[in-house]
C-alpha cells in the first residue's frame, strides 16, 4: 500500500490548503487504483491512538467506492493531534439505524454518518445535536431541507456529506445519441417482452435491500401519476390512484420485459454483461460500468436524471452528549467533531467525493470545468437531485415503519399477483401519523 498512500499524502496537503484537484483524484485516487476494493484501513482506526492524541469515532455505513476513508485518511494525515477512527457497519439501512441508535444512545459515537431518512428519528429522539453549516448557503437547497431544525433559521440537525437520486442509465446501439428524457413508464412500456431489457432493484432479498425495492418503486409509481408523493413529501392515500399508477409496473414484470436484482450491485453486473439496454440505478455506479462490451461493437452508456426522482444520501450528525460522559469532555471533544465535519463537508472534500462518482451537496463542484470534463453527467446529476422528492413526510415515526408497509404490499402486488388491499394505505397512514 506504500504507493497509495504517498498519493494520500500528495492531496492531503492540497486539501489542508482549500483545494483540490479534480483531475488529480480522479486519475490518482479513484476506485480503479485499488482494483474497485474499498482501502485497507488506516493504522489509526484500529490501533489505539498515542497519549494525548484525541481519537474521534464516526459511525458509518461500508464504503464501497472508498472515497469516505480516503477522506478519513487525509484528515487524519494533517490533523495529527485529532484523528478519526471510522466505525464501519457492516449491513443494510435499517440494521445501520439500529446499531447508530444504540451507539448515539450509549455515546459510543461522536458522528453518526445518517441516512437522510433517519434523521427525523434521530432528533425526536435528542440522540443527536443541532449545528450551524459552514457556508450553508453553498449547499444544493435540497439536500439541506431535510435538516433543517423547525423554528431554529440557520440551525440544522447534519451537515449534507453526499447526496443521491436514481439515475437513468441507457446504452446507446453505434454510439448513438438520446432523444428526450423517457420516463421509466415510457421505458419499461417500450421495451420486448421476455427481453428483460430494463434492471431495476425490484426483488428485495433481505434487509439490506428492502430500502432499494421501496425507492424503486415509488419512483415507478411517480412516474405514472404524479401526485402520488408531493414535492413537500405528502405521500396519497388514493387507493385507487396507487393501483393505478403501480398497473405498468406490475405488467411489465409479468411480460418479463424487468430483469429484477435484489441490489445495486447486481443491477450493474446484469447491465453490464447482459447487455441490457436500460437500468436505473445511482451515479456512483457509472464508474463500475465497462468501457466497451468486448463481445459486441462498443455501445456508449449514457447517464441521464429520470423525470422525477427519489432523493437519497447521508448526513453527518453531531452525536448529543450521553448521561456517561462528563460535559467539559464533551464540548471539547464536540468542538474537534464539527471541525471534522466541516472539513468532510466542504468544497474540496465535496470535489474528492465527485470524482469517485457520488453526487456533491455543494453548488461550487458542479461548475467545475474538470469535473465537467471528467463526469459528462454532472450536470444531469445536479438537475436530478434538484428536481428530486424526498421520502415521505411527515416522519415524526420511524421511517422504517413506512418502508415496511410499502415493501410488503408491493411486493405482493407486483409478484404474487395479489391485488393493492385497503389495508395497504390504512398502514401507510398509522406508520406516518
């Protein structure tokens, strides 16, 4: 690993200063430089730290791409006397809530690196803090909209690390060029039957993909009738209106034209080597993707924003003080916390996470001319996630409570050949009362 750390330690210098570059990143310190695995970690997240060394724990899902420890790393680089010691979670979004629960509760934890959907959660519950962003008015408004502290301008629940919206990604035959932007209705209607031209994440095998069916399908359901969830997040209890708008979907399954995947991941490797022609799917994955198909003539993949998407992505939350831990401790230890999260939040922190293909919350990456050279879908990433709507509101229950609703009703509905019941919006509406 000594090489791939001498290239850490060339941008942490750059970055300690306030810049970055693009370029730099992208062809130094992206996921192909380590073969697509994530970073062996650093010595300073799992040995203890020296006397006197401050050790910060952050509470984080797995980090796939890499791009979260290179951050880690180069913090830990230029800050020697306060370093971060990443605790990785290894599983899906709802068992990540459980564990960040329980580690906020105990005060385990002084970041907890959230899913935007958790936070409501996490806040009623006082687990976490209230925090002033560094420039947030540099922030995409959607991505600070859902921390935002009601009645407290200016004051927020975390700080948007990266964001995420469901992208269209579409092979073009001869490196042909796309008209208008389909909906995913008018995909999925004009594809073959038994062709399974389109992926999409529609068969939830676990936990951890229960989130990626709920998102699918909401946006599926959007597409078709608009008003189904509102850009404020008011979802509709039209029973009607959800049969109506889930019909295409569960028809398009049935005609075999939908190639199912449990995951993101398997969603790529169906695309890629089975040629499909249409998948949604997240930005970061576009770096997955191989560059030609080997067996066939080279057909360009093209990345574009669906009509209307789901917005997702994490947050960094100050974890609040814990009765266990004495409260001149704690503000010591809260005040190097908000330096570590402004740091992983900031432009130039914000330019590293671009290039490893993660959309930025941060306006000033998106008029980058490098990252434009490099990511020829940037701007198509930025009109997603502004266009995006978020989950449902309100959110004062779990939000996982609602997610189960959909899951099991969908599911039934759109494999099982049992039709949307009553039940099915009398649930959505006790989970988000």
């Amino acid at each position: 690993m000594p090489d791939q750390y001498s290239r850490r330690s060339f941008l942490a210098g750059v970055l300690a200063c306030g810049t970055v570059s693009a370029s730099a990143s992208y062809l130094l310190l992206g996921p192909d430089a380590e073969g697509g695995r994530t970073p062996e970690p650093t010595p300073s997240a799992s040995a203890p730290p020296p006397p006197g060394v401050i050790e910060l724990r952050v509470a984080t899902g797995q980090d796939a791409i890499g791009a979260r420890q290179l951050l880690f790393d180069m913090w830990n680089m230029a800050n020697p006397g306060v370093q971060v010691r990443p605790y990785r979670i290894d599983s899906g979004t709802s068992d990540e809530r459980t564990v960040m629960l329980e580690l906020a509760r105990l005060g385990q934890a002084d970041v907890v690196n959230l899913d935007v959907i958790h936070i409501p959660e996490f806040a009623r519950k006082e687990l976490i803090t209230p925090i002033t962003l560094l420039n947030s008015a540099d922030f995409l408004e959607s991505t600070r909209r859902p921390s935002e502290v009601a009645n407290d301008p200016g004051k927020f629940w975390a700080a948007p690390f990266n964001t995420d919206v469901g992208m269209l990604f579409q092979r073009l035959p001869g490196g042909g060029r796309a008209g208008t932007e389909p909906s995913l209705s008018d995909v999925i209607d004009g594809v073959a039957d038994r062709s399974g031209d389109f992926v999409g994440q529609l068969r939830p095998t676990s936990s951890a993909s229960d989130e990626a069916f709920v998102i699918n399908v909401l946006e599926h359901a959007i597409a078709v009738e608009d008003t189904i969830l509102s850009p404020d997040g008011t979802i509709s209890f039209d029973l009607g209106l959800w049969r109506k708008a889930l019909g295409p979907l569960q028809r398009a399954l049935a005609a075999g034209r939908i190639t199912s995947t449990a995951t993101e991941d398997e969603s790529v490797a169906q695309f890629d080597s089975g040629n499909r022609r249409y998948m949604r799917n997240w930005p970061t994955r576009f770096r997955q993707l191989r560059p030609a198909n080997p067996a066939g003539p080279d057909r360009e993949v093209r990345v574009g924003p669906l009509p209307v998407g789901i917005l997702g992505g994490q947050s960094l939350a100050l974890v609040a003080r814990s009765e266990a831990t004495p409260a001149a401790v704690y503000d010591v230890r809260a005040a190097h916390a908000l330096r570590v999260i402004n740091f992983l939040t900031d432009v130039p922190a914000q330019m590293i996470l671009a290039t490893h293909g993660w959309a930025p919350t941060r306006i000033k990456p998106y008029s980058d001319p490098t990252l434009n050279r490099l990511i020829p879908h940037i701007q198509a990433m930025r009109d997603a996630v502004e266009k995006a709507r978020p989950r449902p509101r309100p959110l004062r229950q779990e939000y996982v409570k609602f997610s189960d609703v959909v899951r099991r009703h969908a599911f039934a509905y759109l494999h099982q050949g049992k039709e949307l019941p009553p039940a099915f919006v009398t649930e959505m509406k006790a989970a988000l009362s």
